[in-house]
C-alpha cells in the first residue's frame, strides 16, 4: 500500500478522449509501445507483463522528452517557419509548405489541448473548449487544492513540515486499516439468521471459468483518463494498445481469476486522499481514495460483472442501492414522511410490537419502518427505551466485531419526538454514546423535515449552483462549453430535489 496526495498521471504523453474524434497522435508513438513491449522478456506471464508495462512507462517517458513533449518549443519553430515563408513570394510550393506546417501546428495544439484536459481533470467537459484558459485555471487550481500546507495531529499539534506531514498520515491510516480479526463465531453470530439463497444454477454460472472477453467487456467500462495506479498507467493506454499489450494483459487477469494467481506487484494500491471542505485541519476532512492499477480493475470488474445478475436475489431488499429499479428518491419520500410525522407525534399509544426494537408505523394500516439504507447512509427508528437502545448498542458493536469496521459514532446523531422529555433523551443517547440533535436536516442530499418557508427549505440549492459557477471559473468558458456546463452539470442539482419536492414559485 502506497500513501500519497493527489497526483498528476505519470503516463500523460499520449492520452486523448476515444469518443472526441480526434485523429491518432501519430504513429511513432504506436511503434514505440510496440518495440518497448516486446522488448521486455520474462519467464513467466504476470512478471513478464509487470516487466513489459515498466519498460513500456520509461521508453514512453524518453519518447516523450526527446520527441514528443516540448510542445512549446516546437510550436515555436513552426510559427518562426511559418512566419518566415508568409514573407517570402507565395509560390505553388510555398503554399504547399504552408499547408503542411499548419496542419504541423494544429496537431501541436490537439496534443497541448489533451495535456491540459487532464491536468484540469474536467471529465465532464466534451467539446467547445480546446487549450483556453478554462482549462489553465482549473489545472492551477487542481494543483493548489491538492496540496497540504499544515495539519493537527492527534494531541491537536499543529505540524507544518513535509516529513511531520507524513507521519501523521501513515499514523492515520495505519490505525484505521488495522483489523480487530474477527473470529469465526463473531460472524457466523451475525449470519446464522440469513437464509441460502444461492442456488445450484446459479453457483454453476458464477463458477464457470472467465473468458478473453469478459476482461476486454470490462476495460470498455472503465473511463479512459481516470488516474493512474503506481504502474502510471491510465486505462487509455490498455484501451488504445489493446492490439498490442490486449493478449499479455488477458492471460495475467485470467491466470488470477481462473487459478487465484496475482502477482503481488500488480496488487499495490496507492491510497489519495482528498479535500472534503475548503480549509481541511485535521485527517477526518480529508476522504481517502484507492488508486489500483488497471489490471487490478479488469480483474474486479469482471467479477462484479460476473455477480451483477444475481445482486437482486443474494442481497436483502432493504439494502436498495443495490435492488434493480430501485430509484433513491424513494428512500428521501419514505424518510420524509416518517420524520414528519415523528415531529408532529405529541400524544398517542403505539400498537404493542414483539421484539427488542421496533420500528415506527404512520398508520394503523401501514407496515412498520425499522430502517432506511441506501449504501452507508442508514436511517434507525425504534422505541424511546433503555432496552431498545441498549439492544441497538450491542447490535452495532457484533457488527464492528464480525466486520472488523469501526462504527464513527461522530457522524451519528439522535432525533426524538416531541413527546419525549429532555431528561430522557439525554440518558437515551448516553447509552450510545451520540449526540442529541434538535432535527434530521438532510438524508441522501435531500431535507427530511419542512419548516413554514419552502422557499428557505432549497435556497442551499441556489447557493450550490451559484459556488459551482464562481469554483468552476465559468466565465472563461466558451458558448458551447457554458450550454455543457448547464446542461450536464449545473441541472443535475435542482432535477435531483425536483424527482421528490415540487420547487416553490418563489424559488425560481
């Protein structure tokens, strides 16, 4: 495992968008990937590929310094040519000459434009925007975000030097990927009551041996220029050589999939951490990604490829993220009744319920609520007593023990109804050791309880859309890239709260 800040792609020489239409870079690069390719030779088939990416990654890295990607000094040269034969008669051959460094300089700037789109990491934008400033300014700004200047240790120390910096980050992630190693017991405690739902059909399917064309199915999916793992190669590299590095690559996914044979060079994973707020202080404001090299994708991809079609049937109904045809929204509509109707809850006798904990009904007729997952994001309802919450307390704590996760008990919070006195809820959430908020404001990106004023209930929406267009520096955008801009991005804000709640006139 490697820990690092967000970086730059090592591999960035030749990297260009499939779907953009653009012509190849030429093919010195092709031959190139092809003779540094079979120029690595190994003994066996997964250290031989290691060897052939790595020998692949330095010829591309020479190429690119000696020939490719002094791209300034070269255009340069061509505008001096240029400029020097537009003084000159113009002749038949001139103008032939002419045409050709032109057509040099256009190619220049595809290449420049491409390095800049990545630098920018503006995936999002397709067309209208070549190298303009748009995509110089989200490049600085990128690379001024990625960067930590200071941070607190655990005493609340503030360490501003590099080698400081890095210890409190390995201190980190070291006490949270550390297991608890949980034992047999612990987890079949959790899964004695889940019934087999796996059935011999179905077995013969996810056990039959992959193929060639389930890892080629699986690089398709993968977007071209996400970043790199530690191998600096992005997925654009595999999905344009394909012809070339395709059968090497093939036979090591398939040796780990078919026979549980990886190399232990291929499986590092460098992990990035990101910036979740402006001015991050301390590591709970930073959220951790993993970089895996793209072998290690294929390879992952194929298997949920494998066990998609049977998601439905193996994982429990209330896990929705994963029901097909299960739309999110319904979870925020089914939490927004139950929060109302707790919060308008002030006198009334519950129908007497089996079990430690139960859930909440609107109604006489409707089923009981006792939870609300999407993914991690968990909504519990149950009654306001010291067994239930003792209950709950000892539930959470088999699930640390079975799954070796830690629960953050500061990321969770306690809503009481009205006719629940102060005192009460104070010892109630003491048993779980949680804070004790007045209301649930949002659940999925949604709000869960409306006040008098609809209109202050979304104005966060307005004021989201408002902090994109000044992050986002809209207004060194082209017309074209601003249509995309609105239409792909800024629209997709109000549209999500819009598949639940009807916007108030006022809003608009």
């Amino acid at each position: 495992m490697w820990i690092g800040l967000v970086r730059e792609p090592i591999w960035e020489c030749n990297v260009q968008n499939p779907g953009s239409g653009s012509k190849q870079l030429g093919p010195d690069c092709d031959e190139v990937v092809r003779h540094a390719w079979s120029l690595a030779q190994a003994a066996g088939a997964t250290v031989g590929l290691t060897a052939k990416i790595r020998a692949t990654r330095m010829q591309l890295m020479q190429w690119d310094k000696t020939s490719f990607g002094n791209i300034r000094h070269q255009s340069k040269e061509l505008n001096d040519k240029i400029c020097a034969l537009e003084r000159k008669d113009i002749t038949t051959a001139t103008k032939i000459e002419l045409e050709g460094l032109h057509d040099s300089l256009e190619q220049l700037g595809t290449r420049e434009e491409i390095l800049w789109k990545q630098h920018a990491k503006a995936l999002w934008l397709k067309a209208g925007d070549r190298n303009t400033s748009f995509l110089h300014a989200k490049a600085n700004e990128h690379r001024v975000r990625k960067e930590i200047q200071k941070i607190q240790n655990e005493k609340g120390d503030e360490i501003s030097d590099k080698e400081g910096i890095q210890k409190v980050v390995v201190r980190y992630f070291r006490t949270i990927f550390a297991s608890t190693n949980p034992t047999p017991e612990s987890v079949e405690e959790v899964l004695w009551s889940l019934d087999r739902q796996l059935t011999p059909a179905m077995s013969e399917a996810l056990l039959q041996p992959f193929s060639a064309e389930e890892v080629s199915q699986a690089l398709k999916q993968i977007h071209p220029l996400k970043s790199p793992g530690l191998d600096g190669m992005s997925p654009i590299f595999f999905q344009k050589y394909w012809s070339i590095v395709g059968p090497d690559v093939c036979s090591s996914v398939l040796d780990f999939l078919n026979t549980s044979y990886f190399d232990p060079l291929m499986n590092f994973t460098q992990i990035v951490i990101i910036p979740k707020c402006p001015n991050p202080t301390d590591m709970t404001h930073f959220r951790p990604i993993s970089l895996c090299n793209v072998l290690y994708k294929l390879a992952s991809k194929a298997i949920a490829n494998r066990i998609k079609p049977f998601l439905d049937t193996l994982i429990s109904t209330s896990q929705v993220v994963f029901v097909l045809g299960r739309l999110i929204t319904g979870n925020v509509l089914v939490a927004y009744e139950l929060n109302h109707f707790l919060k308008h809850k002030n006198k009334g006798k519950k129908a007497e319920h089996t079990g430690a904990i139960t859930g909440v009904a609107v109604s006489r007729s409707a089923p009981s609520i006792f939870h609300l997952l999407f993914a991690d994001d968990t909504l519990i309802y149950c009654q306001t007593t010291s067994n239930a919450m003792r209950c709950l307390r000892d539930i959470l704590l088999k699930f640390e023990k079975a799954s070796s996760l830690k629960i953050n008990l500061q990321k969770f919070a306690m809503v009481f109804s009205r006719n629940v006195d102060e005192g009460s809820c104070m010892e109630l959430a003491n048993i779980l050791g949680v804070a004790v908020v007045p209301k649930h404001e949002k659940y999925l990106g949604l709000p869960t309880i409306a006040g008098r004023s609809k209109r202050e209930l979304f104005e966060s929406i307005k004021d989201r859309i408002w902090s994109k267009l000044h992050c986002w520096l809209a207004k060194k955008l082209s017309q074209a890239g601003r249509g995309v801009l609105l239409k792909i991005v800024l629209q997709s804000i109000p549209i999500y709260a819009m598949g639940c709640f009807r916007l108030p006139d006022s809003f608009l």
